[in-house]
C-alpha cells in the first residue's frame, strides 16, 4: 500500500533489544500513515470539544442570564456523550470503522457549523441545545470508533506509545482549547469560535476521506459482531467479556477508583481559600499544575513499554497519586503545594498510559468497540462520582481537613484494590489474549 500502509507486520524482525528512550516513543507516527491521520483528526476533535465546553456556557448565560438553563445544557450534553459512548461501542464493532469515523466526523463538523449560524443568525437557544447534543453523540462514537480501529494500524509493542500520544493529545487539548475558546470569545464572540472549530473540523473531514479512500484496512470492512444481535443483547455479552477478563475486568475497577482521584478538584477552591490565602491565581496555579503533571508523565513514559508487571505498576501509581494529593492537604506553602501537584499529575499520567495499554492489548479484535465504549463512559461517570463524593467530605470535614481525609481514605481503598486484584496485579506484557 505504499506511504498510506495501514499498519505494522505483527511478526516483523525486531532485531537486539535497545535501551529504550525516557521520552515518549514517537513511533506510531513515524512508522503508520494511518495512524497520523486519525491522530491529527483526534487532536483536532478534542480541540473542538474543548471549544464547544468554554464557549456555549458563555453563549447561553450571556443569552439567557440563567444559571439553571447553563446547567442543563451542560447536562444534556454530558448525557449526549454518555449516550454516544455506548452506542458507538456497538457501532463499531458492527462493521467498517473507518466508515464509522468518516460520517460520524462529518456530522460533529456540520454541528459546529450550526453553532456559528446560529450564533451569527438567529441566537436561539433550542438550537444551542440541538447542536450540543448533536456534537456530543457524533463526537463520542467518532472517538470511540478511533479508539478501536488504532490497534490495527501499529505494532504491539507500540501500543504504550499510542496510550501515551493519546494522553497527550487529550491534555494539551484542555489546556489549549478552553484558553483560546475563551480568547476568541471575548474577542470576537461566539460564532468566531465556532466557525474555527467547524473549518477544522470539516477540512480534517476532508483528509480523513482521501486517507480512507487509499488506506483500505483488508479487515476493516469485515464485520465482526453478529448483524442479528440487538443493540442491548451486544452491549450485555461487551460486559460479560469485561466481567470475565481478569486483567481487562481489573483495569475497570482500578479505573473507577483512580477517577475518583479528580475529586479532588472541587476542593480546591475552597482549599485555596481556607489554607493558601485565597488568591484565586493560586488556584489556576494549581489546576495548571496537574495538567503539567499530565504531560509531563506522558512525554516522559518511553521505558514503560518495558515494564515486567504493568498491572501492579498502575495500582501503585493509583495510591501514589492520592497519597500526593493527601499531602496537599497537610501543606500550607503553595510551591510545596505546586510541585505536589505536578507529582500527582506524573502519577496519574502513568496510570491512563498503563490502562490504555493493558485494555486493548487483552481484548479482542471483535470487542474493541465496545470495550473502549465501556472505558469512556466510565472516564465520565467515575469523575462525577468522584466529584460528588469529594463534595461531601468538603462538606463534613471543612476544606481544610477535607482534601487530606478524602485522599487518604481513597488510598486505603487503592491499597484494598490492589489486594484484590491478582489477576491485574500479576499480568504481564505476553499475548494481548492470553488471560491472567
């Protein structure tokens, strides 16, 4: 096939081991036409998405002067996505992907474009509403399908450097996108905003053709769930897979405890408030913080491809990183405090690498879609309940106290996990469908 091969020979001659690279393996997007498209196209989409998160609560609060109809809007956009994820768990697994991701990318671009209408023409909030809920399903099943057809376009031993550009790419999209949503926004208004996300959008679309037109995976038209199978009957057998994987089942339940860790967020403020001296560009500071931590861990996550027990080495990470933001808690300087942070974040970076990896190298082919669906909408929801939880605590201890309590019990929990899990605990890096 040329430039645009699809993937990596599975059995290609690898040659004497390497000392490998701290740095992020940048291999994926050397060795895989394939891959830099759909990386271009998901760095493209998150910026997206991190524009529509900054842009239409401002837009709709500056039409409305609501509060409450800010809120539902949000609302119904994070159940668009959730919606989204399952169905495009199913969706991929039903057929081509590569057509999956072409439509669905086309219609998160044509969303984009009625956001800017509207704003420029008719500042409706129904159609806000609309184009929101439109964005999220098309945007989630398009990540979804991404996500399941990126194991077939690189070699095994590359998917720690794929789980580690994805992390990457996700966090410099939050950081870059909600700063310059809001920019444009205060420079220029809504439909600016909208209208750059929308000829990204569409001229990435554009690209994503020509790619599939001449890439052409030989499996990926091949249909690889049975067409009989309804959508629930097919969503219920994805979670009896992931129910009876030790090492995949083990992954989800660490996943659901470390998002937790994002709980902490909501304390912040408060914590700033009670502990640091209330400078609000303290708390900016730290939530900048974590996102460098993010990077940070994933630039610096070359030699985790090498790790012997990657299933042990992600449950420590998880009590390594609420045992930092316990630490948080018990400091009062905000350069201690900082640098915490930044630790937290290296710990939680190493964490989604070893997830992502571990997750599509245990599931099969005929399960990614859906598999990857499950970790998405658990990503939402885990975070949610973290927040909500954390809420409480806040609320029973006072901020102070609040941020090293909830931690610190979220580590015992981490520890019980870790205990709990032999199957995840003692998985090593063999093959991706051999059980633990």
């Amino acid at each position: 096939m040329g430039e645009f091969d699809a993937g990596v020979p599975e059995n290609r001659p690898t040659g004497p081991p390497r000392r490998r690279s701290l740095l992020v393996d940048v291999g994926p997007l050397r060795d895989s036409a394939a891959f830099r498209f759909l990386f271009v196209a998901r760095v493209v989409l998150l910026l997206g998405v991190g524009l529509v998160a900054v842009t239409v609560p401002l837009e709709v609060y500056a039409l409305t002067g609501s509060t409450p109809t800010v809120g539902v809007v949000a609302a119904a956009e994070g159940f668009a996505f959730f919606a989204g994820y399952l169905a495009g768990g199913v969706l991929a697994d039903r057929g081509d992907r590569w057509r999956l991701i072409v439509r669905t990318w086309l219609v998160c671009g044509v969303s984009f474009a009625g956001l800017a209408l509207n704003a420029l023409l008719l500042d409706s909030v129904w159609a806000v509403f609309g184009c929101v809920a439109l964005n999220g399903v098309s945007g989630s099943i398009c990540i979804t399908a991404m996500m399941a057809v990126l194991p077939d376009l690189v070699d095994r031993s590359q998917l720690h450097a794929v789980g580690a550009l994805n992390t990457l790419a996700m966090r410099l999209g939050t950081v870059v996108a909600p700063a310059a949503g809001g920019a444009v926004m205060a420079v220029a208004g809504p439909e600016w905003s909208y209208g750059a996300g929308a000829v990204a959008a569409l001229t990435t679309w554009a690209g994503l053709v020509v790619a599939w037109t001449r890439i052409r995976p030989e499996h990926d038209g091949v249909q690889v769930a049975p067409a009989a199978e309804g959508p629930l009957r097919s969503l219920a057998s994805g979670y009896r897979f992931v129910a009876g994987e030790p090492v995949v089942r083990g992954v989800m339940i660490a996943g659901v405890v470390g998002m937790c860790g994002g709980g902490s967020l909501v304390l912040v403020p408060a914590f700033v408030d009670a502990e640091l001296g209330g400078d609000p560009r303290v708390v900016g500071l730290m939530y900048s913080a974590l996102s460098a931590g993010l990077i940070i861990g994933a630039v610096g996550s070359g030699r985790l491809a090498g790790v012997a027990r990657p299933g042990r080495l992600l449950l420590v990470m998880m009590i390594v990183s609420f045992l930092c933001y316990a630490a948080v808690g018990l400091s009062s300087t905000v350069p201690i405090v900082v640098l915490i942070v930044v630790a937290a974040g290296i710990s939680v970076s190493v964490e989604e690498v070893l997830r992502y990896a571990l997750l599509q190298l245990r599931t099969p082919a005929a399960m990614l879609g859906r598999v990857n669906s499950f970790f998405g909408a658990q990503n939402m929801s885990g975070a949610a309940v973290g927040a909500l939880v954390a809420g409480v605590f806040g609320g029973a201890f006072g901020p102070a106290r609040a941020f090293w309590v909830y931690n610190a019990a979220m580590a015992v929990v981490s520890v019980g996990v870790l205990a709990a899990l032999p199957g995840l605990r003692r998985a090593e890096i063999g093959d991706p469908q051999q059980k633990a």
